[in-house]
C-alpha cells in the first residue's frame, strides 16, 4: 500500500495516474516510445516528381544499362534481395544494398558511413563512381537535354534548364518521399508476441543500446564480428571492384588483405582498432529487405537474432558489450515478431514509382555533326 507523505506528493501520484490513464484512452501511444511514426516530409511536389523519373531512368548510368532502381527496387524495400549489389557492366558490388526509405531522415550514408553531409553528395557519389553508374555528369547534362519530356520537367520543377546541379537536387527531393507507413509498430496494433519481443528489445537483449530513434539506429559504427564473405575474394570482378574502391580510399595493402575494412576508411587507427565497424542500419522495413548485415551473410531474421544471442562473431575488434544473451527459442522469436512489426506499406503506387516508359531506344542520327540539338 501506498502512502502520501505530503499533499505535493499526492498531486503528483494523481496527475501521473492521470496520464497514465491517458496513454491507455489512446491521446499518446505508450507502445511507441515516441520513436514513430516517421513525420512525412514536405516536399515540392514538382522537384520530387522530376527526381523520380530520373530514379528509374538507366539514361542515368554510363552506358544505359542500369537506373538507381535497378538496385534500390520498389517491391524489396528499396534494396535488392541479393547478398552483394550488383554494379556497373564488368564490375560486381562487394557491400548489400541498403534500403532507401526513410534515408532522408538518417545523418549519414553508406554502410562506412563515408557520406556525412548530405544527399545532394550521396547523389553524386552513386551517379558518377565507376564501378556504381559510371557516368560522366557533363555528359548526362547533355543527355537530359534532348529529352523533351525533361526539358519541360525541369523547367516546371523551376530549374531552367536541365543540369547536373539539379539533377542532385530532384533525386534527394524525390528520396524524401520515401518514408514508412503504417507498420503495426506505429499503428500501436503488434501481436502480443511482437510486444514480447520489443520489451526484450530494450531489455534483456540491450538492442536499443545501438538500434535507437525512430529509425533504430544511431548512426554509429561497430564490429559484430560478422563474418566476411569468402565471394568478395573468389569473384574476380567482385575483388576486382574492392581493391579499386580501397586504392582510391587508401586502405593499407589492398592487395593482400581479405576482409571489409568497412567505417575504417573514415577514421583509420594504428592499430587496427576500427577495422571491421559498420555503421548501425535502420530496423524498418526488414520483412523487405532479406538478406541481412553489410555483406549479407544472414539470410533470415531468425539467424541475426541467434548470431546476437551466441554474443556476436568472433573478431579481435568486436564490441565489448556483445555477450551471449542466453534468450530461449521462444524469445529469439518474438524478436523477429518485433522486427517485423516494423515494416509498413510497401511503396510500390505510382506515387512512388514511375510507370511510364522511358525511352532508350535511339536510332543513330546520320551526319550527327550538321544536326543540331
Ligand atoms: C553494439 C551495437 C549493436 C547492438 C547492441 C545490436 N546491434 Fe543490430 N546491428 C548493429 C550493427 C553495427 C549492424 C550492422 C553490422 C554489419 O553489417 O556488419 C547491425 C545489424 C542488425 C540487423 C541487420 C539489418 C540489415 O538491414 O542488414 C538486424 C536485424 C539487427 N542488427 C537487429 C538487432 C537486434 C535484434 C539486436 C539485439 C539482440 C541488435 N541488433 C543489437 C549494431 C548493434
């Protein structure tokens, strides 16, 4: 039994059982901890709808062949369902693509976390490196100038005509539009399980400690000890993409070592200390998003959580505070019920795709020189 040392003391035990009572009517939803809904983002609507038809466009890459779509795919979440992305005609990816919904609220990008200022940068990166799209941005410029539907679409989006510069404009407003949407997470409507699993979450499993905010993530990087995938080494062209990536960023004896680096490259250290740290990725949208970690070796949800609960992989620089966290095979799964439980809508409207064709399928133009644009 409770007992009220001073009337000050009761108030303040009356107005919390107040609001208490209030979370249960529903006026805020405990189950969310404030960490959702992701706000939908303003955007002009113009600049967004340009940006998108620029997403879906192969015109965007070197030779045509692969959009940013081509990876970042509207049914998967905005990844790929591949262990390691694809790449550029003659190169391989050597990292799993990410998902891009909600990115535009995340404070830096990449798995190595190696663009920090922006997507206006990140734009850039994907565009123009080698082994990603490979093109040159004074050629895509021209490019976009013959198309008629682009000049006109620039110039309502209010940017004259059709530039590089704005180009990194359109596709981050576009990319704003990404956001999730109505996950049971944010509706306040989990399972019990799930419910099991987000209290274990943020207790007994200590996840939160790094998958925290709305996004579950704090935008650190870390070593799990997740192990390497031998592929990156077997497939010449995949290895080929790691040592041209690690010379241009200068990770010491490219040549001969065999693992993913990862977040080294931004802060490298002496000893070795930050080889191996991947930047902590969002938890939304997983159902989508299979397979898991930066190199994807975890097929499912159910063997990241049984790799957490045995403490983690091995590696000289893993986390301290990954320990074995001796969950029963109910707990491990009604963490999978939680994660789960985190992933909305899938963005597969018109709103978020574009669905008219786009044409890539030019006839030579004879005596080129004499025609003029
Ligand atoms: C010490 C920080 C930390 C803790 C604690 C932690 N995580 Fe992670 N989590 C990460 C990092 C970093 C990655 C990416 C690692 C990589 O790719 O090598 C990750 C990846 C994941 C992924 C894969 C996501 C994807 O898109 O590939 C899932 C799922 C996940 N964690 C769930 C959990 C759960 C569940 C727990 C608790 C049992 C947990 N995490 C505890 C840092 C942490």
């Amino acid at each position: 039994m409770k007992t009220f040392g001073s009337k000050t003391q009761f108030m303040l035990a009356l107005s919390t059982g107040l609001i208490s009572s209030m979370f249960f009517l529903g006026v805020v939803n405990a189950a969310q901890d404030g960490k959702g809904p992701i706000k939908p983002i303003k955007v002009d609507a113009k600049k967004a709808e340009l940006g998108k038809r620029l997403f879906f466009d192969p015109r965007l890459s070197g030779d045509a062949a692969i959009s940013c779509a081509t990876c970042d795919q509207p049914s998967k979440g905005f990844s790929d369902g591949l262990p390691l992305s694809k790449a550029y005609p003659g190169s391989k990816g050597f990292r799993n693509t990410p998902t891009l919904i909600n990115t535009a609220t995340r404070k830096n990008w990449f798995l190595d976390g190696r663009i920090g200022t922006n997507l206006n940068d990140v734009t850039r990166e994907m565009i123009t490196e080698d082994y990603i799209m490979n093109m040159d941005m004074r050629l895509m410029q021209e490019r976009l100038k013959q198309d008629p539907v682009y000049v006109k679409m620039f110039k309502d989006a209010g940017y004259g005509e059709p530039s590089n510069g704005s180009v990194r404009k359109a596709i981050p407003e576009y990319l704003k539009t990404l956001t999730s949407r109505n996950s049971p997470f944010d509706k306040g409507t989990m399972t019990p399980a799930a419910k099991r699993g987000y209290e274990l979450f943020k207790g007994k499993a200590q996840c939160a400690t790094c998958h925290s905010g709305a996004n579950f993530t704090n935008d650190k990087a870390y070593n799990l000890g997740v192990p390497e995938n031998p592929e990156i080494w077997s497939d010449p062209l995949r290895h080929m993409t790691y040592v041209a990536f690690g010379t241009f960023m200068g990770i010491k004896n490219i040549m001969n070592i065999r693992r993913d680096v990862g977040a080294d490259i931004i802060n490298p250290k002496a000893d070795g200390s930050n080889v191996g740290k991947f930047v902590t990725p969002t938890l939304r949208e997983l159902k989508f998003t299979a397979p898991y970690m930066h190199n994807g070796m975890f097929k499912s949800l159910f063997e990241v959580v049984a790799f957490y609960n045995q403490g983690g992989g091995e590696d000289k620089n893993k986390n301290p505070d990954l320990k074995p966290l001796k969950l029963t095979f109910g707990e491990q799964q009604n963490l999978v019920d939680f994660l789960e439980a985190l992933t909305g809508d899938p963005l597969t409207t018109e709103k978020f795709v574009w669905k008219e064709k786009i044409p890539t399928n030019y006839t030579a133009i004879e005596n080129w020189r004499d025609v003029k644009n």
